[in-house]
C-alpha cells in the first residue's frame, strides 16, 4: 500500500494549482455573484489539456482517469476556483460516452469534450421525483427509427453554456419487475421543442441552473447512448465519477477556507497575541484539517477503485459525504475565526458556504448516502 503520490501527479498538482491561482478567489467570487461562467479558466485548463485528462488519448485527451481529474477539480478549489461543469461533462458524460457511446458518438462529442470547446450536461433531476430516480416521469417513444422526447427536468446545470444534454428518460416497463426502464439520449441544445428556463437561486454560483422542458423533442437512432433500456447500469457508471470529482471539489474548498483562515489567525491579534494562539481558535481548524484529510483519503481511494474496474459505489458515497461534511465544517471555521469579517465581500468566504451546503445535498444528500452504507455496508433492511 502506497500512499505517496507518483512524481506525474505531484507534478499535475503543482501545475493546475499555478493555473488556478493566476485567477483565484476574487476572480470566482466576482463571477459567482453575477452568476457568469468562469470561461477563461475553463480556457486555459483546456489549453493545458486538463479539462480533458480522463479523455482516452485517441480523441485528443489525456489518457488518465478519475485519479487525475480529481486532482484537478481540487486543485481549481483550493486556489478558490471550483467548477461544477467538471462534475457534469468531465465525469459523467465523458465517462460516460468513452464506455458506452459506439464508434460515432466517441468521434463527434469526444474530442470536443477533450479539448474543452464543448460541454455535455446531465439531464436525470425531476421535480417529482427527487431522489427516487425510479419516479422519473420524462419519457422517449419510438417514432419510426426517430425517439420523441416529453417531460421536464430540474436543476440542470450549465445548459447555457452547452452544446448538449445527457438526458435520462423512461422507454419502457421491465415485464418481470414492474419497473420503469431508461435510456441515455444526447440532445443538443438548441432542439426544436426544447425549452430552458432559467431557475433562480440564492446561491452565489457561477453555474447557472435551469428548469428543462420536453415537448415531443425529436433525436434519432444515433442519439441513443449504450443499449436502450439499460439506462440505469449506464447512469451509474457515471453517478460514481460525479460523486468522486464532487468529493474532490469539496476538499478543495476546504482546503481553501482553512488556509485563508489560518493566515488571518496568524495575523489577527487581539490582546497582544494572534487569534490563532488561543484554543478557542485553534481547535475548530484543527479539527477541520483532520476531516479534510480523512475526507481526501477516501477520495483518492474511491477514483483508484473506479479507475482500477472494481466496485466503486460504497467508496464513492463515502468520499462525497466525507467531503461534503469537512468542506462545510472547513469554510464555517474559517468564517468563525474571521468573526464579522467572515460575512464581508472582502474576505469573501460566504460564496463558498453557500456551495459547500450545495454539495451535501447534490448530486446525492447525505441521508441517501447513509441509506447506501447502511444496507450495503452493514447488511441492515433496506430504509426506503
């Protein structure tokens, strides 16, 4: 067991940190509050070939897997600059199409997911449905060798800025289960009879979030991702990126409030010592440091497990719990040691509490994760 990171990828850290860090925590904030897509950083990682680095080589990307883009969605966060549209397009529709997509798709969307001048966004939430991926209602019927797609999505993030959707949608009923089966379909954008509203949040991010509708939008036979009805083995090979790059992203964020919280207790003093001196202080960051690195261990463990071809669902869940509750409890220590500086523009810190909150519930809420560990970890009856 090896826990030292290889000379490569000690180098990718260094790397997309100094990337990152040209731009930094103003930069983003600046952006997250007028909610606009962080385009030159996105450019500039694509430049140095890392929006695509788990993209095999053959479409123009960079051969690694979920081990390396996770390095790079928390190296992006620890110079606070985390991006949700890695989540989506670089962790599961790229994943996704590199595993299930023929020969055709894999030359259309590849490439340009490599090279980062296109972004594939994901399409599974409802709004009656919530976390039960079963109840999704929006369906595709067969129209001679054309799929006609009706329904409605939720939350999806980045529309505006792609070129196309990975939409799930229900095709049909399992004769011996009774339920509902799915099918991946790549839809572009601008289809006739698809409709993105925007959907307000109070969340300081630069992804802006859409409510979609469907109204008989028309694909063909070549717009059907893997084999049709095995939507949900499909999914999941791509849920388990998510959550991984997910939990790297929030490791970097608290990565990120904790060494700009231990700065300012360095520098702060109130009677005639630095903040920092005083337990009441220390102690809440120390405790953070801890969880953040638990929570990049498990991490690191669970992209090892999904680049390696074993069983990733247990790891996955639990990295991005971890992840999630350290970068919550990081940047809500962070915002305690600044005191009332903790909510000033200048210090900046609330952007990040409002996306570290995010993550405990997306892609996948915390109960839903416990609900996983508590039936397949500890063999308990299933809750739900």
């Amino acid at each position: 067991m090896e826990f030292a990171e290889k000379p490569e990828l000690q180098a990718l850290r260094e790397t997309v940190g100094q990337i990152a860090a040209r731009y930094g925590s103003t930069y983003y904030v600046e952006r997250a509050a007028k909610h606009e897509p962080l385009t030159e950083l996105w450019a500039d990682l694509a430049k140095a070939g890392f929006i695509g680095i788990n993209v095999p080589e053959e479409y123009g990307g960079g051969g690694g897997g979920l081990v390396e883009l996770a390095i790079v969605c928390e190296e992006i966060a620890a110079q606070g600059c985390p991006m949700l549209l890695l989540l989506v397009s670089a962790a599961i529709s790229a994943e996704v199409i590199t595993r299930f997509g023929d020969d055709e798709q894999k030359q259309r969307w590849l490439p340009g997911l490599a090279d980062g001048t296109s972004k594939v966004v994901f399409a599974i939430t409802e709004p009656g449905a919530g976390s039960n991926s079963h109840q999704l209602a929006t369906s595709a019927r067969r129209d001679g060798d054309d799929w006609l797609i009706s329904g409605t999505k939720y939350y999806i993030s980045g529309v505006d800025e792609a070129q196309a959707l990975m939409v799930v949608a229900r095709t049909g009923t399992d004769e011996v289960t009774g339920k509902a089966q799915m099918s991946l379909f790549l839809v572009p954008t601008d289809a006739p009879g698809l409709v993105a509203q925007p959907l307000p949040v109070d969340a300081m991010l630069p992804e802006r979030q859409f409510t979609l509708f469907f109204d008989d939008v028309r694909v063909g036979p070549e717009m059907v991702v893997g084999e049709v009805g095995a939507g949900f083995a499909q999914v999941f090979h791509g849920l388990n990126p998510e959550r991984i790059t997910g939990a790297a992203l929030c490791v970097g964020i608290a990565r990120f409030a904790l060494a700009k919280a231990a700065d300012y207790a360095n520098q702060r003093t109130v009677w005639k010592a630095p903040i920092g001196s005083h337990q009441g202080v220390s102690h809440p960051l120390a405790k953070a440091a801890i969880e953040t690195e638990l929570a990049a261990l498990m991490t690191r463990k669970a992209a090892w497990a999904h680049d390696s071809g074993v069983p990733a669902g247990e790891a996955s869940n639990m990295a991005k719990y971890a992840a999630a509750e350290a970068a919550l409890g990081a940047v809500d220590a962070a915002i305690q040691t600044h005191g009332g500086n903790g909510l000033s523009t200048e210090y900046g810190l609330v952007p990040y509490w409002g996306l570290a909150r995010l993550l405990r519930i997306a892609p996948v809420n915390r109960e839903m994760v416990l609900n996983f560990v508590a039936q397949h970890t500890l063999g308990l009856p299933r809750s739900y």
